[in-house]
C-alpha cells in the first residue's frame, strides 16, 4: 500500500510518496500531474525513507550538496524511466537543454537524431521532483520553459544551486 507525507518547504509544501521502502513521489502541492490514486493513499510520516528524504532535502534547502538520496522508485514507462536517468546524472548547479537530453539518448540507442519533444514529455511527467532534478532543464538557449511546479519554484532552485538563495525567502510565486 502506498504511503503518504507531508513536508514543508521554503518553496512550499511538498508531497512525498512511498511504497514503504522507496520514495515513488515527490511533489509541490497542488502542481500537475499529482496522481489522483493517492488521494487513497495512507499518511505515515515516520517511514524511515521519508525522514531520508527530509534530511536530503533539509541539507539541499540550506544550500549544502547533500549526500546520497534515499531509495528512489519513479513510476513510469521505460522511456520515462530512461529519460529520468539522464535528469539524475544532470549534476548540481548545472543545466541541459530538452535538445541536449535527446542526443544523449539517440547516442545511447544508436539513433542519428531523437525527438526533444518526446523527452520533453516524459521530463514533464518526473514524478521525484527535486531529487531527479528536472528543473535543471531548459530550453534552447537557456531560456526557462516548463516547470510543473512553476517557473518561479524553477528559478528558485537553479539560483540556490548557483549559489544565491534569495530566491526561497521569502517565496512567492
């Protein structure tokens, strides 16, 4: 049965989910593509992964690297799947283009060209915000596009990972 928690954040409160051994959600109150099944789900704020998930994202919030994350379980298809595995390798304070992320995928299945549109989708569909970092994607030219959770949460988050958490306080969208 899946579990529920709420956390409170400088950019507002975050919904995690588990399946009691790994964090299958992470979420902005109130964002798109909250899956609606949850709404059944059981709140339990003391799984052990929940309060991993706090400390990384307590330390991540202060502006420290944090250290590894908790056990991670995104639910999605394997091309979804595949494409989160890029976000997670996207390192701190850094950014790539939804362009960038397709030829990395044409490279790694030995296509000439994939379509940026079609990663683009399943970056939108991340559902493990923050810990697989989709905020670190951006369109051509660095311009800020997409963010299911909003542009100012997006810019929030890229200003702390850049070093500037004036951002975060106080927040308003």
């Amino acid at each position: 049965m899946d579990r529920t928690a709420l956390l409170s954040s400088p950019l507002g409160e975050l919904l995690l989910a588990s399946d009691g051994e790994a964090l299958t959600g992470l979420w902005f109150a109130g964002q798109r593509c909250i899956p609606a099944w949850l709404a059944d789900a059981r709140r339990d704020a003391a799984l052990p992964v929940f309060e991993q998930a706090a400390a990384w994202l307590a330390d991540y919030f202060s502006g420290r690297l944090p250290s590894a994350p908790p056990a991670l379980a995104p639910r999605g298809t394997a091309f979804q799947r595949e494409v989160w595995v890029l976000l997670a390798d996207i390192p701190y304070g850094g950014t790539r283009t939804y362009g960038e992320l397709a030829q990395c995928l044409a490279r790694r299945r030995g296509l000439e060209r994939f379509s940026a549109q079609a990663v683009g989708g399943a970056v939108g569909r991340n559902p493990i915000s923050i810990l697989i970092p989709c905020h670190r994607v951006v369109g051509a030219g660095g311009a800020l596009t997409g963010y299911a959770a909003g542009l100012a949460r997006k810019r929030a988050l890229l200003a702390l990972e850049a070093g500037d958490p004036s951002l975060l306080f106080p927040f308003s969208e």
